[in-house]
C-alpha cells in the first residue's frame, strides 16, 4: 500500500491573539524567505494536532495559549504537506525564545510585516479583522 501512496508532512499552525487585538508572529531562522510566519511546527508520531501546537509554543517561545479552536486545514504539493491551522488566545506574553527563534512579535492588523507570506496574511486577517469562524 506504501508504493501507492506519496508521503506527507502533517504540521500545525496557530493564529494566536492578544487581549490587545493583535496576532502573534514569529521570525523563525529555518523558514523560507523572510522567515516571518505564525507559530507552528511539525507534529510527531503518534502526536495529536492539539498538542503538537502546545508543545511547539512551549519549546520555541515559553508560551501557553487558550480557547483553541480549528480555523482551517490546507494541503500543499511543494512541499508535501498537510497543514492544521488553529485560532486561539495567548496566556501571557512569550517569554523566551529558542535558537530556532530569531524574533517574536505582536501585530495589528494593518502592521503585519510585508514579507509574511500572503496565504498567512490572509488567515491573519480574517482572525483579527472578522473574528473568524472555525470550521466544526
């Protein structure tokens, strides 16, 4: 059956938001680009989506979040990939920042960074200027 079927990577995603109306963005030091995206990363085996996002917060900024819920998924043929994007509410601010972690910001919406990919931005906004609906 493994013949048949290509392989994929399954990440998440999370658009993370502050009491403040902003989004939370990160410059990651392995990300194409400008390195600008929001937080996430891959999930491990065995792992579920939920607390891939947690633990990858934990490990690259020090950050908890709450109130998680699904805004999206989406698949990529370059590369490979399935992507699980949440919507959530940070608890606190981040509070240190891994060696994969070049900076961590807030952002408003009409002061996301130029170079964060479009597909990104998109999501962004509809979080910060729509309240998003997750899908159920």
């Amino acid at each position: 059956m493994r013949a048949w079927h290509p392989r994929f990577a399954v990440t998440i995603g999370a658009v993370i938001t502050d009491g403040r109306g902003r989004v939370l963005l990160l410059k990651h030091r392995f990300r194409p680009g400008s390195g600008w995206g929001v937080p996430g990363g891959f999930l491990e085996k065995g792992e579920q989506p939920e607390a891939a996002l947690r633990r990858e917060l934990r490990e690259e900024v020090g950050l908890e979040v709450e109130n998680i819920r699904l805004l999206t998924t989406q698949a990529f043929k370059k590369p490979k990939q399935v992507e699980i994007i949440f919507c959530c509410q940070a608890v606190g601010d981040p509070e240190q920042l891994n060696f994969e972690i070049q900076k961590a910001g807030w952002f408003l919406p009409g002061e996301l960074p130029p170079e964060l990919p479009e597909t990104q931005a998109l999501l962004v906004k509809r979080v910060l200027n729509d309240g998003a609906t997750p899908q159920s």
